[in-house]
C-alpha cells in the first residue's frame, strides 16, 4: 500500500512540476520513518531538495547556454608556467568573486598570443555561470557577424537583446580583426 502511495504521490509532483521533491519523495519519507521525523520536517527537506534541484538546474542552463566550446576551469590554468601568468595570478584570482559584475567593472584580458587570455576568460565565464550569473561567450568575429545579419534582416533589436541582457559578456579575439 505504502509504495502505491508513494507513487501516486509522486506522479502528483512530477504534475506540479517539482522534480526534486519527486526525486527525493521515496527516500525522504523512509528516513523520516527511520528518524521518526514530523511531517514538518520532512516538507522541510523536501522543500530543500527541491530548491537544491531548481539552482542545479539553472546552473547548467546557463552553462548550456553561454555555449562554451569547451569548459575551462582555473584549477586547470598553470600559473607558475612564466613570470607574466605568476605576476597576474592574484589580481585574477580576485575577479573570481563576481563583484566586478555589481560594480560595472569591465576586465581586459590583453596580452601576446599563449598567454592564456582565452582560458581565463572562459574559466571566469564558468565561475559566473555557477553563481547562476546570465553569460554569453562569443568570438567578436561571430558577434560582428550576427550583428551584420541581423540588421539586413530586420532583427538588430533581438539579437542585441541577446548580448545586452547577459550579466557577463565575453568577447573572445577582439583585437584580430580589422574593423569599419
């Protein structure tokens, strides 16, 4: 009887579209018997659940949509590799808290080829995409390009939407093109 109710109720979640608490259902209510918890305290955790579901799910739709051609993170980023990456590493490490983004502060990755601006700034990307930040990753050619095309298509105002309305907008190879 129990694992028909579990199911019954179960399928009613899925129907309010809570796919944590329908996740967690089974086990949250036989540790609730284990642990002889209220049904408070097992709403609570599956309250929990649920909210823990929703912010990983958020956070992978912004890495999904931020279109990373690859992920990069800055554990992987080699620091001590020369004197200009061992020099910059602190001043780096402290954009990692998200706060340029509240303040309107605009980095600049600048510097000759292989230093790793590209990984950096993708790794940076990723971080505020954990912290369910909006981000858009785009190479300034691709941008130019879908910002051509948009307005001999009539459609600048949606695609200037796109970049505008990002939190944190990378635009990787800025200086490699000419451009009018």
């Amino acid at each position: 009887m129990k694992d028909d109710e579990i199911s019954l109720v179960t399928q009613k979640l899925k129907w309010l579209r809570l796919p944590g608490m329908a996740e967690q259902l089974r086990p949250i209510v036989e540790k609730a018997a284990t642990e002889n918890l209220s049904a408070l305290q097992a709403v609570d955790r599956l309250c929990d659940e649920e909210k823990a579901s929703r912010l990983r799910n958020a956070v992978d739709r912004r890495i999904r949509d931020a279109r990373f051609p690859e992920v990069n993170t800055v554990d992987a980023f080699d620091f001590d590799f020369c004197p200009v990456r061992k020099k910059a590493r602190a001043r780096y490490l402290a954009l990692h808290d998200l706060a340029f983004i509240d303040k309107g502060v605009n980095p600049l990755f600048i510097g000759i080829p292989g230093t790793g601006k590209t990984f950096l700034a993708r790794a940076l990307a990723f971080r505020a995409c954990q912290a369910n930040r909006r981000v858009v990753l785009v190479s300034a050619p691709k941008m130019l390009n879908d910002l051509h095309g948009a307005e001999l298509h009539g459609r600048l105002d949606r695609v200037l939407r796109k970049y505008t309305r990002a939190e944190l907008l990378v635009i990787d190879d800025f200086a490699v093109l000419a451009m009018d």
